[in-house]
C-alpha cells in the first residue's frame, strides 16, 4: 500500500477473534513492524468493544511471549484482568487457532488487490518484480485499504455461513451471540487505556522519575525519593504517567515535564528522535578534524606533542 508520505509500505494486521464463532472481536493495521506494543493496543480495542475473555490464546511469537501477557509477571495485563493465557504449541500450524482466517483473508480479500505480494518471496506474482517506486504509483492509500477491510470484515466475513467445526453452517456473528452468556465489561476506558500500555520500574529521584529522556513529576513523589516505584503509561500519549508502589498501590499521575504544545507526545516518536540523534552524533564523529586524522595518520602537532 501507499503510506502518507508516499512511499510502498507492507501493511501488518494483528487479530484477536473469538475461538468458538471465529468472529474477530479486534483487528489493528499498521506499516509498522508488528510488536508487543500493537499487540496491547489491539487487545484493548477487543476488550472496549467486547468485554474481557476469561481466557486468550496467544501465538508463541516472542512478541506474545513478553512480560505483559505472563502469569509470572505481577504487574501483567493477564494479572490485572484475570485472565488465563494459554500459548500454541511452538512449530504446530493447527495449534494456531487463527491461521484459518488469515488463509480465508487472503482469499477473499487480499488477492483482489493489484499490489498484492503473497506472504512470501516465493509466492510474490511476477507482476510485483518491480521497485517500491513503481509499486507506489499504483498502489492504492493505507486508509482506503484500512476502511475497505473493515467494511469486508463486518459486511461479508462475519455475515457469511461458515463450514468451519461445530459452526453448524452459521455466521460468525450468530455463533457468537448464541454462545455469549456473561459479558465482563471495563467501565473506565481510562483505567484501561493505561493498563494496556507498558510498564517502567524506576527509582524516585528529587525531581520525580527519569524515563524516555525526560522527567516526570508531581509533588506526591517527594515522600517517596529513593524507593522504588512502579510506572504505567499509554505508548500513544506519555505526557502522563501512572504511579504505583511495589505493593501495586496507586501513588498519583506524574505529568512531564517537557510537553509538545501542539499533539501528544507518542513512545514511537521518542524512540525514533532517538535513532535519529545518534545517526547524527555517528556523522558528526565522522566529520570531525580529529577522527579523520586519526584514520588518514596525519596527527596534528598537537595529538604528536602528546604521543612523546
């Protein structure tokens, strides 16, 4: 597809889809390469939408394998909500409870566009042998791909009678409303929004906790300089942070301390800032007089001066 900028970008799409309609119940669409982080976020749109599973089969990617969807971990989002996390067997295609829908996807939907690359090399049409220059002067924008997915996914999929095991020949969307019996919901979308988010053990120092290059601060915290704290925050907006102590209890909201005036500032914007300013520092050495005599051998008088 055709990012804003212009460019040929693979799109990656993470599902979360209800094991015994086959309904999906959340699905995110990025350029990005996928992670824990869109994993989260994915996740929470189900749990918004649809209420928390008392149970969630993970794939054994190492994305899913993370701290945050484990047992072992505290501070886990599987913790914090109750649920039981079961991984597929490593290497085991049929342990894969989705891999059916990611093959009737790409049926359906993913050859009927004229980019379309196949998972793989090997797969990939002759046709699509061509430069991600030309490929994006064809290739149709990420949004409009984005909405005609959705409009596939609520319009066709989850309306069309199934043949899969124990559908009966029904839809997903009469599967799952047959079978739901409770709905545990979330109230606080808020609450929720942090809870998905990503979690950061710092010690408190005098002008509050260091983390992705800033500070954050609130008064609160000064009675707890020098112990440990616990913070969680939404990788789409870290202007504000949620503290709590090692005994998972709240202290407050931290605020940073340097603030874009114009948007929210995002984790994947901090992170990327920081690839750039050490590609900079990396051709600055370069540049310097020093470093290029030291590679040619050419000392200046006074690098021989202190050689003696």
């Amino acid at each position: 597809m055709r990012n804003e900028e212009g460019n040929a970008v693979r799109l990656w799409l993470t599902v979360f889809f209800d094991a015994r309609s086959n309904k999906v119940v959340s699905a995110l669409i990025r350029d990005a390469d996928p992670n824990t982080t869109a994993i989260k976020q994915c996740f929470r749109q189900g749990v918004e939408r649809y209420g928390v599973p008392n149970e969630v089969d993970f794939d054994n990617g190492k994305d899913y394998k993370s701290k945050y969807f484990s047992r072992d971990y505290p501070y886990s989002l599987v913790n914090a909500l109750g649920i039981n996390a079961i991984y597929a067997t490593p290497y085991h295609g049929q342990a894969k409870t989705c891999e059916r829908f990611f093959g009737t996807m790409e049926m359906q939907f993913g050859r009927m566009w004229p980019t379309y690359c196949g998972k793989d090399a090997k797969q990939r049409p002759e046709c699509m042998r061509i430069s991600n220059a030309k490929i994006a002067e064809i290739a149709p924008a990420k949004a409009d791909f984005i909405a005609a997915f959705d409009d596939w996914l609520e319009k066709e999929y989850h309306k069309a009678p199934s043949r899969g095991q124990d559908m009966d020949g029904k839809a997903p969307d009469q599967v799952y409303a047959e079978n739901l019996k409770i709905r545990r919901v979330v109230s606080d979308h808020d609450a929720l929004r942090i809870l998905c988010g990503n979690i950061a053990e710092r010690t408190v120092q005098k002008n509050g906790i260091s983390l992705l290059n800033n500070f954050y601060y609130n008064d609160t915290l000064l009675r707890y300089v020098g112990q440990k704290v616990v913070a969680l925050y939404d990788p789409a907006n870290i202007d504000e942070m949620a503290i709590f102590d090692t005994d998972h209890n709240f202290i407050c909201k931290a605020a940073a301390k340097l603030i874009s005036p114009f948007r929210h500032t995002t984790e994947e914007a901090y992170i990327e800032a920081a690839k750039q300013k050490r590609a900079a520092r990396k051709i600055a050495r370069g540049l310097c007089p020093c470093a290029q005599h030291d590679r040619t051998g050419d000392h200046s008088p006074q690098s021989a001066a202190g050689t003696r």
